[in-house]
C-alpha cells in the first residue's frame, strides 16, 4: 500500500513538472514590449479658435458697464417678445411720463384694504416684545 502511494505521488508529480517546461525556458520567454502597446498622439494646436479680427472704430467689448455684462452673462441679453406678451403690452397701453409724482395725489383712487391692513400698517415699530393680541368679541 505505502509503495503504491509513493509511485501514484511520482507520477502526479512528473505530470505537474512536465506541464510547466512545455513553453521553453522560464527567463528566455518573449514579452511583450510596453511601448510598443499604444502609442501617444502628438500634441496638435487646432488650426481655428474662431477668432475674428476686431472692426477699426467698433467699441472695445472690455470698455463696456460691468454691471451690463453681467446682466448679460446671467439672463442673455434682451429676449424677444412672444405673441401673448406683446398682445398684453399693447392692450395695456404706455404708462403717463409723471406717474410717480401722481400717486401722492388726493384724487387718486385707491382699494380699501379693511382694518388687518391699517392695524398692521400702524403698529409700533420695535422687536415685538410689548405686543399685545386681542381677538374682537363676535
């Protein structure tokens, strides 16, 4: 029994070094070369920035109003008008030239708002702390 495991184990083990020399030597074996893998694109600066070459006499775009630039960086610039908005700016009619001197005026008419407004409106001003809350009787 101890002879036939000792040869069963001599001839797993000639297997197994047998597999492994099949490739040729284990330091002589062609690699492949890392470089030759990929190659790097040469850098390219593209032919056209799209640049075109400023108008004699036009306006420098840096000497403009900052806050205008940035009112144009953030919304675009002035939008066109769609039907709907342009139908209700001409039904609305164009305001008088010396409105806001006319709010002022006796004549004008106003919208009673109720007392919760003129409450609200006359209150005193502070932080609050003396304030007081009173419900009306019903």
């Amino acid at each position: 029994m101890r002879k036939a495991a000792t040869i069963c184990l001599l001839t797993t083990a000639a297997g197994l070094l047998s597999a492994c020399g099949a490739g040729g030597s284990l330091f002589n074996r062609s690699r492949p070369d890392e470089f030759a893998v990929s190659r790097q694109a040469p850098l390219v600066v593209p032919p056209d920035f799209s640049l075109t070459p400023p108008n004699p006499g036009a306006p420098r775009p840096q000497d403009s109003d900052a806050s205008k630039q940035a009112m144009d960086a953030l919304f675009g610039g002035p939008a066109p008008r769609s039907a709907v908005e342009a139908d209700v700016g001409s039904r609305a009619g164009t305001a008088s030239p010396g409105i806001r001197s006319a709010v002022g005026d006796p004549q004008t008419n106003t919208v009673a708002k109720g007392a919760v407004t003129r409450d609200i409106l006359s209150a005193p001003q502070g932080d609050g702390r003396e304030a007081q809350a009173s419900v009306p009787p019903k």
